[in-house]
C-alpha cells in the first residue's frame, strides 16, 4: 500500500493542475461563443466519458500525462467525435478573432496561476507553522564556519529575503546557483542582536546534477529545546522560564531536542526538576515543578506552558489576498529565473525532474500533511503555468506567439509555417519529456 501512495499522489495532483490549467481554456473559449467539443484530461483512450447539453464530450483519458480542449475547428485528421447539432450562434475556432484566440490561449497559465493563488491563500488563512531555520552543529572549516556562523544561530534571511523555515532557505539559495559572488545570511544566537555574515561563491553548482545547496556550504538542521514563548499563569512563568531560554539539561540529563525537552517536562508531573539552560549565552539553573494535566486517554503528565520557537504566517481572509498574490509572483519570478539559468547553462538541465520524480516527491509531501502537499501543488500549478507560456508551438505559448505574429503583421502566420513549427514542437516537447524522464530513472538506479 505504501508503494501506491506515490503513483496515487501523482494522479490526484497532476489531475488538479491540468483539469485546472484546462478549465481555464474552457471558460474563455465558451465566453467567446466557440463550440467546445471535448474537454479531456490526460491524452489517449478515454477510459470515461459524458456528452453535457451543449454538446461537449467531457473526458477523463488513459495517459495523466497532460490535456487538452478540443473546440470546433480543430479536430485531428479522421477524428470521431459525438454528433451534436449545432446551437444558434455556435462559431468555428477560425472564425474567432485574433483577440478571441490569444484569451483562449493564455487562459490556461493564467488559471495555473490563480490556481497557485487560491492554495497560497488558504494556507495564509489557515495558518501553517513551521520550526526557524536554526543550525545544529557548524564544521569550522565549512563555507558557514569560516564565514563566523555557530551552532544554534537562526537564518533570519539570505540575500536579503526573509527565512522563516527551511524550504525558504532553499529556494533562496537556489536563486544563487551558477553564480560568482558572496552571498549574505543574517543570522542570530537566541535572544542577540542580528549579525550578517558573507560567504564567498564562485560558479557556485554550475552544471552541477542534484546539487546539495544546503550541505555545500555547511547548514546542518536542529531543532533544540530553545523556548519561543512563555504563557501567562502556566508553570513555566511561575518558576521564572523566559522566551530565548536555551535549554541544555535536565537533572543532568543532557537535552539536544525539543523532543527531549518535552518527554522530560510529560514524564514528571508535580515533580521537582533542576533545569539547566543558557541565557544570553550565560549558563544558569532554574528549579521547576511541571503542572499536572490529564490526557483524553486518562494519562497524567507533566505541563509548563511553553512554546518551542516557530512561524506561523496567519491573516485575515481580505489581508490574505495580496500575501498569496506576492507569493504567487516570487515563486513566478524564482522560476523563470532558473529557467533562463538552465538556457544559459549556469544550472544544469539534468536537474529536471519527470512524472517518476515528480510522483516521488508528492507521496511523501502526501506523508508529511497536507500543507505540504498543497504547497508542492501550487510550486507546481506555477511551473506548469510558466511552462506553457513558453513560446513553443504546441504550447500555449506558441499559440500566443502566431496570434501576436497575426496581429503585427494583419494577417494569418502561413499554414505551412504553422505546420512546420509544429513539428519541430512536438520534437522538442518529446525530447524534453523524455530527457525528464531519463534524469528520474538515473536517479533512482
């Protein structure tokens, strides 16, 4: 069962964003009065199928690899498609003007992106926390221990962008591959003052396959037993715990997590502990008696009222739209700017991922909750959008490139230059398909 959770998570996902990307199509296309003939997502053998009262076949194909809307004046050479009369009113595809065609086209990126907006919007609403990006132990003669940064300091932001969490720091990292430089991380020890730290770069990862942004240059994760919060009229505010305790040991017993700070505090309820923590960086004891809680299940444990140190980017429904809107752009913004950096050679285009990848990193985003999940699905909706708007034919971009073309030069890009194009389009989508494909496999073998 576990194994089915990957292709399953792909399914639902890549079933999301394509019906999605294609819903869009379909709602410009039936605005502008065309008559839509097939809605289908995925390519292949339609496993279901259903006709609606305006005649067009809703599909559900046997490849989830892709879709496509079919509207009147587009079917394929020897194409049976249900027999409906036509409505009053119903146009051909050809008939539409120019303006008509480039909304059609750029409908669907467009609705990836909104799809991207609307996810980003409800986690903001939600809430998602998630532990600080702190480090655990720094190799002196790493990139980061040479640069000055220790153990227990907090990635505030890299190169100026604001780190709340690791996959912040990562994507801030990758913006820099292939690049020369220094990149600048703000950080701080619990409780101090914020200091910046330069790390040099040269080429950094260039042409590198899989690079390890984070170990290159020495992040190591931890989550100690630092405290985040103190809560009035709990234990912990009685018996003196402030916010940026560092907590080391207790009754000697040495405490690396807030796991093991926590089973410790559980396991002794109305007992005395001598807690051994840092304050400033200064070493103290604090004697503490955890109050007694009991569980749903009838368990007694221990309980202070603390809080471990984390974000939680929580709004309001009306705050939350322009936060899920900037989101939405950065991530546009992040990945054209690899894109143009695999054109260049600068990132390596062995780092692209396909379906077995892809399926990879969705069952286990699928594992962790499904704020991961719905995260990875809007990074996702944003790439299949800029995707799309690439000018290749067959893409949507390639569509919107010969309607611009149509509209500088007033007249229809010639057949055969379309045909022409398209060819060559289908080759490079293939190849790039199939490159995809080849990088998941080497990876896995």
């Amino acid at each position: 069962m576990e194994f089915l959770q990957y292709p399953l998570a792909l399914i639902v996902m890549l079933g999301v964003l394509i019906t999605f990307h294609e819903l869009g199509h379909f709602v410009v296309a039936r605005r502008s009065g065309v008559r839509v003939l097939r809605f289908s997502v995925g390519f292949g053998r339609p496993l279901w199928s259903r006709v609606d009262r305006h005649g067009t076949e809703w599909a559900i194909a046997a490849i989830p690899l892709g879709g496509y809307v079919r509207m009147l004046g587009e079917q394929e050479p020897g194409e049976v498609l249900p027999a409906t009369p036509l409505a009053p009113g119903d146009k051909d595809y050809s008939e539409l003007s120019v303006g008509w065609r480039l909304a059609i086209s750029a409908a669907g990126p467009a609705a990836n992106f909104l799809l991207a907006s609307i996810i980003y919007w409800l986690l903001f609403v939600v809430g998602v926390p998630a532990n600080a990006p702190m480090l655990g132990q720094i190799d002196p003669d790493s990139p980061l221990g040479q640069a000055g940064l220790t153990r227990y300091s907090e990635i505030l932001s890299i190169d100026g962008r604001r780190t709340q969490n690791w996959q912040q720091v990562n994507l801030a990292l990758a913006e820099r591959m292939g690049e020369t430089g220094t990149i600048v991380v703000e950080a701080r020890q619990p409780g101090a003052q914020a200091q910046q730290f330069e790390i040099p770069i040269q080429h950094w990862h260039q042409g590198a396959k899989d690079p390890d942004l984070l170990g290159s240059l020495g992040f190591t994760g931890a989550a100690p037993a630092l405290v985040g919060e103190v809560l009035p009229g709990g234990a912990g505010e009685r018996y003196g715990l402030e916010q940026w305790d560092l907590i080391t040991a207790v009754d000697g017993t040495p405490i690396e997590t807030w796991g093991d700070w926590v089973g410790a505090i559980q396991g002794a309820p109305e007992r005395r502990l001598s807690v051994t923590l840092l304050r400033h960086g200064q070493p103290m004891t604090l004697d503490v008696v955890p109050d007694r809680r009991i569980t749903e299940d009838g368990a007694e444990i221990g309980y202070l009222n603390v809080a471990a140190h984390y974000y939680e980017e929580s709004y309001g429904p009306f705050a939350a739209l322009p936060r899920a809107i900037g989101e939405t752009w950065d991530k546009t913004v992040f990945t054209l700017g690899i894109l143009k950096k695999m054109v260049m050679g600068a990132v390596s285009v062995e780092n692209l991922s396909g379906p077995i990848m892809i399926a990879k990193v969705a069952g286990d985003s699928a594992s962790a909750g499904w704020q991961y999940f719905v995260t990875l699905a809007a990074l996702l909706s944003i790439s299949l959008g800029v995707l799309n708007l690439l000018p290749i034919p067959i893409l949507d971009g390639g569509h919107i490139l010969f309607a611009v073309a149509e509209l500088v030069r007033g007249k229809p890009v010639p057949e055969k230059i379309q045909i022409v194009a398209t060819q060559v389009g289908i080759v490079l989508v293939g190849g790039l398909m199939i490159f995809a494909l080849y990088n998941d496999l080497t990876r896995f073998i």
